[in-house]
C-alpha cells in the first residue's frame, strides 16, 4: 500500500530506491541526523513511459563488427547503467567503436552469475553467446574503473555482472518484433516468468530469432536464434536453489575491411571483398557458426540476516569457428581487392588501364570472389597419383586435386567454472565480502574441410614447407601429420592443425567496506594461481619431437590490491579516490610463439604489471546529477604474439612483441539536469591520452623452422598512439518526456583522435636504415595514420499505450541520420573511419608505401531500429 518505515538507522547519507511494475523507477537521496526523524511526505511515481533505455537499447556487439575488428576492442561495460556517463557512452558511442578508458575488453571482467564470461584462451568476451536475449540481460550490477563490487575483484576497467535468476524477472509475458537495417533486418522475442509463486517456484523462459537474408552491407546474412530457461526453488526462508540454461545458435556472413583505393573505384566504402556470385546467388566465404551452451547451477543461501553464501557451478561447451578460403601455393590468389589483382598494380599504356579499370569496376567476376573461376580451375586440374595415402602402405589414390577450397577453422570450448562468494555484515560500519573462483578451460582448435570446390581431394601437406624446405630426400618434412603420412582430405576431415588449450585457474579475493557518517572506504586484495599448457593431437613434420602431446606447463601466480575512500561533503555532494596495483598472466595466445605447429613457448615471459589511480567528483541533486573522473594506468611488461607474412624475409613469420608499456590516462565527464518534470538534458565528455610509454623488443623466427631471424630488436614506439578508440569523444542530448506516455529524444555525438592500428615492423631502425632522416619518405613510413573527426545525429521517438493489464510500446530510433544521399546533395557529410590498420607487408625494395595501403572500417551511415513491444 506504499506506507513504510525505516528505523534504527546511523547518522548518514542514504539513498532510498522505489519501485513498482508499471511505473518509472525513482531514487531519493536522505541525510539522516543522530536522533532526528525524517518524513518524507508522498513519494510520487510516474506512469511508465517509453524510453531509449527500455528493452530496445541497441548496444555493441558481435553482430555490428565487421570482420578483423573484434569486439575484444569493445568493453563489456558499453551495456548501460544507472550511471550518466556509462549508459550514455554505452548507447550512443558504442556503435562508434568507444572503448571506455582506451582498455581492450580483457581489462573489464564480464560475469555472469558471478561466472567470468571470457574466453580464457584470448581473453576475448563473446557477447553473442547470449545475443537475442535482451529481456532476460537486463539486469545487471555494472561499475566504472576501481570501484568496490559485489561478486568479484573486478579490474581496472570496472565490473559487469549478469544476475540470471527467475525469481527476479518482472512476472507476465512480453512479446516483440523489431524491424531494423543493421547487421539483421528482423528481431522476434517472447518472454514469459511466473515470478516467485505460492509453491516456492519461479521460471522464466526466453528465446529469440534474428534474421536477414542481407544486411546493411551486401553479401552478408544473418541467421541466428536464442534460448533461456531459468527455474528456482524456494526450500525455505534460507536456501533457494537456481538452474540456469542459455545459449545462441548463430550463423552469419561477414564483411571485412578494404583500402581506400577499392571504396573509391566503386564508390562505396561499404564494399564486402568476401563475397561473389555462384550459379546466379551470393555466397560469402567468411561464416561465422558458433554455439556454446551455458548451463549454471547455483545456490542461495542465507546464513542468518547478516551472512549470505552463494555458490554457482556451471559448465560451457559447443562449436565455434568461422569458414575461409585457402589455395595452394601456386594457385591465383582469389581475394579479389588483393594487390596484384587491383588497377593499380597494372603496369600498362593509359588506354590498358583504363580498360581494365572499367571492367574490374562493372564486371563482379573482378571485383568479388570468382566462385566459378575456382571450380574450373579445380575441374581442370589434371590427375595426380597419391602413393601410400592415408599412411597406409601400397593404398594409391588417383584423382584431382584441389587447387582452391573452402576450411573453417574451429574452437570448441570445453568450459567449466565454480564461484562462491560470501557476505557478511559485520557491524553498521563494516561489511565484508570474500569469493573464490575454480576454472577448467580448454579449447579444441582445428581445421575441417567444408568444399572441395568440385575436386576430389586435398592433402594434408604443408604447402609453404612443400615450396620451402621439402627435397627428394626429405618428403616427411612437408606432412602436416606424420601419425598418417599423406592423408587424403575430404569434406568434414581434420587437417592443417589439431591441438588443444589448457588453462587451469584457482582464484580467492576478499574486500571489505567501510562506513561512516562522513566517509565511506574499502580495501580489497585477491591470488591467482594459473596453469598453461598445449596438448598436440598431430605430430607436425617439422616439428616432430615438439608437437604431438601434452607440453610443459607454464605456471603464473598473480596478485592485486586495491582500495579507495569516498568523502561525503553532504548528502549530494561526494569526493573520491581510489588505487590498484595488480599483475596478469599471459593468455595462452601470447604464451605459444605457434600454438598450432609447436610447443614452443615466449622465453623469459612473466605477468604484466599494473598501476592504476582514479578520482573525482560526484553531485547527486534533484535535478542534477552527474561526475567528473580522472584516471591515470600505467601498463608494463606485456606481451603479444602476431603471425603474419614479412617481406623483409620473405617468409611467413611469428613476431614475438615483449616490454610493451602503455600510459591510458584522461579525464570523464557526465552530466544529467532534469530542466523540468519532462524535459531532460545530458551530456559526456571523455578526453583521453593513450600512448605506447617506451619502445619494445621483437624477436622474429620462421614459422615453417623456429628459426631465429632476429632477437631483441628494438621497436620505436614510445608515444605512439593507441589505436582502435577515439580518445577524444563528446555526446549531448535532451529527452521529453511529452504528454499521453510519449518519449522524443535528440543526441549529437563527436568523435575525434582517432588512430589506424600500425604495423610496428616499420617503426624499426631497419626499415628506415636507407632513408634520409628527415626525408619526406622516412617522415611518411614513422607517421601515425589518424583517421578524421567527426559527429552524429541520432533520434529516438516512442509511445506507450495501456489497455487494462496490456501495455504496447512502439519505439523508433534513427541513427546517424545526416549520412545519407538526400542530406549530402546540400551539405558533405564524409562518413565516419571507425578502425583500420597498416597491412602487415611492407615493400622493402622501392620503399612505395602505396603498394600496400591501410585497411579502414567506416561507420554505418543512416540506420533504423523499430521496436513493438506487448507486455501483459
């Protein structure tokens, strides 16, 4: 009936949150004297209304990246919080590429139920694993930077914790379609919950569907489907017991990026290079097809009124992997925005190429993937004759080989987590917090045969071993698989590589808070122990004695501390300040200098170690609230392993990057003012340095040998930029909340100080030995490559119509409305860069940095998202 008291409470600051389903949530902030009582009169709570913040908020995830630009450069924290800056960072800056603080994603812990969510072999989190399932990822207890949380130690780029518990979900059933012009073009939703009933029983269930035959850039689809199921049992007043069951099934065709010379010839920076015509219909050579199940157990326990236990046991598993073109050696390279396929690598008379320009442009058998091109050529392959195939001696297979297929390269995890934390209130001053977590997580990573393209077979040979290192004396150096010598390849076969990841984790944290009428402190410190290894399912022929079985293991043990203190000017006005020191052990991708050929690890690896501070200001008013942060991290000692190939050897390589330090320091400001009862105006500001603090040392070896072509070298790139964010970003909006249940909203978004990803091989003495210092051409090869600033305009609309217990809300947002041909046949709007990098390659005989340009991600242009939405 909305009557309440609150009694015994100490002097202090409080804020009392109200809530009830139907209508909009309210906070009130209390100052609370020794001795004083306080009534707070009647506390009025609004209709609910529709809101950008509602069900539909669009936020990044794997389904808006494009291929090569992973979301492990997004961080988890881009999902929305009651917080100004968070959440408005996270809906209208994630689709731009922001990455809070300039962390990579590894740097944020994403949980679920207290689970890490990451994949331990890269620390990458895969969002798509609970894609579609926004009614039921709701609720979430985000933070920011250092703060203290709730169910873990957390990391420098703060928290996001999941809770998936069914007696926790709003009870009824809502049903919704959306309508959009993204990465899907269609989005289904149901979910229904009981809530706790009478019996002691509470279930949820959700699934969705997500659909396109394209999407917004040509040649990619989109298939994907969703499911949820939470039940709890209510045993007593002190132990509930939660299942769990979700996952994602996804299937899509992805885009990638290209040069600018490509977006220009056809006029289009939308342009997709992994797509071509078959037989009249579009097929994309890159599918992404993962499904990884996520089942969690957990129990509530409620000790006494004081002291709380819960414990959750889960286990993850499935397929994922992604197809992709191969060819061998000698075959065409069939990437058709490859170098030596484009009009600029034509050497010719102008009249040539200008023909050929013209066909490369009008003719798509040119300018995309050349399906038939591949299966003639498969086709006309002459008969080879296989002897002792399958490693059987005397078995002769005759046939045609394939020149050209199609493999996917898989990793199916096998994941299983367990994570307790315990809660106890100690006194009306301190209340302490303590968890430990137990991981066992590996990978199966290997390759599988998807087409033929009309040939009979592949062999399982090495084919740069083969052009390289193989002679009439040594054959077995080119079998990718000595335990079957000459093993012929069909559809749904393992070859290439075959091994598995093998990371154990064991982790205890503890934190306790502190408070006090006029300060507030917590301090907070955790040991990790973690374990390495690499388990070769084939023996490799150039690497016989060092591939097949399991390796060493490579043991880390990791700490940290933290702490911060809060000082409370008044019951709206708020100072902090908080520290962290902590070390992190290598992932098993930068342990193994070529986890798929050896098990040779980076000599001398340790953990990285981190320093990071944060402070600032926040104002909690009526009708203001709002921060000012300030945060400085500095990042030593870390390491990171590329394999690509290096024209200064003529080889493909593994580049072994250790020392690296960075410096992300900068300054966070979020502001809300509620102008009136409806009206609503907010605005952020994040201004970011993010450096590279001091050069590194690279050791290059030869990926078919282990040989060492360099060790120690330095890298120059002390001041270097971080790329992949814009470290400088700004967003205002105002929202009305106009009569009838009606919501409008406006924002402008502002990018700037962006930077294209840059191939370090270049910042080497080496590179620019030739070069005049000072010269044009030595000055270009250094320089940074920074993508140009810009701005968008976003509009949300919605309204909301009651009928008894049915509520339907319709909502339209339109993003970066100005990007479009109408609005640029009166003012240019250049579309935004949002990413890109220098190729790896580098022309080392004519030192022409044209021949291998940067690669760029540009930003969608003008896009829309309708939602309906019946809640009953």
């Amino acid at each position: 009936d909305g009557y309440f008291i609150l009694e015994n409470l100490i002097a202090g600051n409080y804020s009392i949150s109200f809530t009830l389903t139907g209508y909009e949530g309210l906070i009130m902030d209390v100052e609370i004297t020794d001795g004083a009582k306080k009534d707070l009169g009647v506390i009025t709570l609004a209709a609910e209304r529709t809101s950008k913040t509602d069900e539909t908020v669009i936020v990044i995830s794997d389904d808006d990246l494009v291929d090569g630009q992973s979301s492990e450069n997004v961080s988890g924290m881009l999902h929305g919080s009651d917080d100004v800056f968070l959440s408005t960072a996270g809906y209208n800056l994630g689709p731009l590429r922001f990455r809070l603080r300039g962390y990579d994603s590894e740097y944020t812990e994403v949980t679920i139920n207290g689970i890490p969510m990451e994949n331990l072999e890269s620390d990458y989190v895969s969002f798509s694993n609970w894609g579609g399932l926004n009614n039921v990822t709701k609720n979430q207890v985000s933070t920011l930077g250092l703060t203290e949380t709730e169910t873990t130690f957390g990391n420098i780029g703060g928290t996001s914790n999941i809770i998936m518990r069914a007696s926790e979900y709003r009870k009824g059933t809502n049903l919704t379609y959306s309508s959009l012009n993204r990465a899907y073009r269609n989005r289904a939703m149901a979910t229904y919950s009981t809530g706790m009933m009478d019996n002691g029983w509470a279930l949820t269930l959700s699934g969705s569907r997500r659909w396109a035959q394209e999407g917004y850039v040509e040649g990619t689809f989109y298939d994907a489907w969703s499911y949820f199921a939470a039940i709890e049992k209510k045993v007593n007043d002190n132990h509930s017991f939660g299942f769990v069951v979700f996952g994602a099934p996804n299937r899509r065709g992805k885009n990638g990026a290209s040069t600018q010379e490509v977006y220009d010839l056809l006029d289009n920076v939308y342009y997709n290079p992994n797509w071509g015509y078959q037989g009249g219909e579009k097929r994309n050579s890159k599918i992404s097809n993962y499904h990884q199940p996520v089942l969690m157990l957990t129990h509530y326990w409620d000790l006494n009124s004081t002291t709380s236990l819960n414990s959750t046991i889960s286990y993850k598993f499935g397929r994922g992997g992604q197809t992709s073109l191969d060819w061998w050696h000698n075959a065409r390279d069939p990437r058709p925005d490859y170098y030596r396929n484009l009009p600029s690598y034509l050497t010719a008379t102008d009249d040539e190429l200008a023909d050929f320009t013209d066909e490369w442009i009008d003719n798509a058998d040119y300018h995309q993937i050349n399906w038939d091109y591949m299966y003639q050529a498969n086709f006309n392959s002459a008969d080879v004759e296989i002897n002792d195939a399958d490693g059987t001696i005397g078995n002769t297979v005759i046939g045609k080989r394939s020149q050209y297929i199609v493999e996917e390269r898989r990793n199916d995890e096998n994941y299983f987590a367990f994570n307790t934390n315990l809660n106890k209130i100690v006194s009306d001053n301190l209340e302490i917090t303590t968890g430990l977590q137990v991981i066992d997580y590996r990978i199966h990573n290997y390759q599988t045969m998807i087409d033929l393209l009309g040939g009979d077979f592949w062999v399982d040979n090495d084919k740069y071993a083969e052009r390289d290192l193989a002679d009439a004396y040594n054959t077995e150096i080119t079998y990718n698989n000595l335990n079957v010598p000459n093993d012929i390849i069909r559809v749904g076969d393992i070859f290439g590589y075959d091994y598995i990841s093998n990371t154990q984790k064991a982790k205890l944290w503890a934190q306790a808070n502190f408070s006090y009428a006029k300060i507030d402190f917590f301090v907070s410190a955790f040991g990790s122990y973690s374990s390495l290894w690499r388990t070769g399912n084939m023996k490799n022929g150039k690497f016989p004695e060092t591939s097949f079985g399991n390796s060493d293991k490579k043991a880390f043990i990791d700490y940290g501390v933290k702490g911060g203190v809060t000082y409370k000017i008044s019951g709206r006005h708020y100072l902090y300040a908080r520290a962290a020191y902590l070390t992190n052990s290598p992932n098993f991708r930068n342990l193994f200098i070529s986890a798929r050929t050896r098990e040779e690890m980076v000599e001398g690896i340790t953990s990285e170690n981190i320093l990071a501070i944060d402070g600032g200001y926040t104002i909690r008013a009526p009708r203001l609230k709002g921060a000012i942060n300030f945060f400085y991290t500095q990042l030593e000692n870390q390491t990171e392993v590329k394999s690509f190939y290096l024209d200064t050897y003529r080889n493909f390589i593994n580049y072994v990057i250790k020392g690296m330090a960075k410096t992300h320091q900068g300054i966070e400001v979020g502001l809300e003012a509620n102008v009136t009862s409806s009206l609503t105006f907010s605005a952020i500001t994040s201004m970011g340095y993010y450096r590279y603090s001091d050069n590194a040392k690279v050791d290059i070896y030869v990926d078919n040998s282990a040989e060492a072509l360099s060790e120690n070298k330095t890298v120059f790139i002390k001041n270097y930029l971080i790329s992949g964010t814009p470290q400088t970003v700004a967003s205002a909006g105002i929202d009305w909340a106009a009569p009838k249940f009606t919501y409008i909203g406006l924002n402008v978004n502002y990018i700037a100080d962006l930077y294209l990803d840059f191939n370090m091989e270049r910042r080497t003495s080496e590179a620019v030995a030739s070069m005049e210092v000072g010269s044009d051409l030595y000055n270009k090869t250094l320089q940074q490559i920074k993508a140009d600033d810009g701005f968008t305009v976003d509009v949300n609309v919605g309204k909301s119509f009651k009928f008894g217990d049915y509520t339907l809300m319709i909502n339209l947002s339109a993003s970066n409305i100005l990007d479009n041909d109408f609005v640029r046949r009166y003012i240019n709007i250049p579309t935004l860069v949002t990413g890109g990098f220098e190729q790896s390659r580098l022309d080392v005989v004519n030192y022409n940095l044209e021949k291998f340009p940067p690669k760029y991600y540009y930003n969608f242009g003008s896009s829309y998202y309708l939602n309906l939405s019946l809640r009953f």
